[in-house]
C-alpha cells in the first residue's frame, strides 16, 4: 500500500475522534509500516513493544480458553494506549487521551478497511 494511503488511513482515523493523539501501524514482527507519532517518541520501540503485547494477549487469551483477541488496553495515569489487530499481517496502535471514548475509537478502528 502506498505511503499516501496509509496516511490517509490514519489520518482519517485520528481525526474521526480528538481523543486519539497518535497512531502506528506496524507489522506482527514489530516493525513500523506508518506512523503519525511525535518526533520524540522512538517509533522502532513503539512499533515492537505493540506487537510484543498483541502476541502476549493472544498467547494469555489461548492458555485461558477465552477466545480470540480483539484488542488490548493499557491504561495509565496520562491516558491509554489501545492495540488491536488490524487485518492478519499488522497491528495499529493508538495513543488515546484519558477521556477519550475508547469502545467508540476501537469501533473506528475496526472499521477501517486493513487490505496492507
């Protein structure tokens, strides 16, 4: 997919709500594809740490016999940080501000058409 269109995506997903401050698609291996992160946040780090935690959700959820995953979320003093698959192949991370609506960011983002 085009760097175009990828920005695009989340670009549009961003501004669908003012609660998401950034977002990351990157790859199950943990590798950025596209990013709309500060540039003071390492990208390579966020990138791998959020498909560590997609991998360690699916692992927990498969040990614990609780069906397939559909999203993690970190919740911190600052605000969250929501994970989700998106498509078989990538991951979008999202950083959301405390009051932000989570359920309704994770139906946007689970609205977005993951062909990559």
């Amino acid at each position: 997919m085009h760097p175009e269109t990828l920005s695009k995506i989340l670009t549009d997903l961003n501004g669908t709500n003012a609660g998401i401050e950034a977002s990351a698609l990157v790859t199950m291996t943990g590798l950025p594809i596209y990013t709309t992160l500060s540039q003071d946040i390492d990208e390579d780090s966020v990138s791998a740490l959020s498909a560590a935690v997609i991998s360690l959700g699916k692992r927990s959820l498969e040990e614990l016999l609780c069906g397939n995953l559909e999203q993690v979320v970190i919740t911190g003093k600052e605000g969250h940080v929501l994970i989700t698959q998106a498509g078989n192949k990538t991951v979008l991370a999202m950083q959301v501000r405390l009051d932000a609506p989570i359920d309704q960011i994770l139906q946007d983002a689970r609205n977005i058409p993951y062909e990559f």
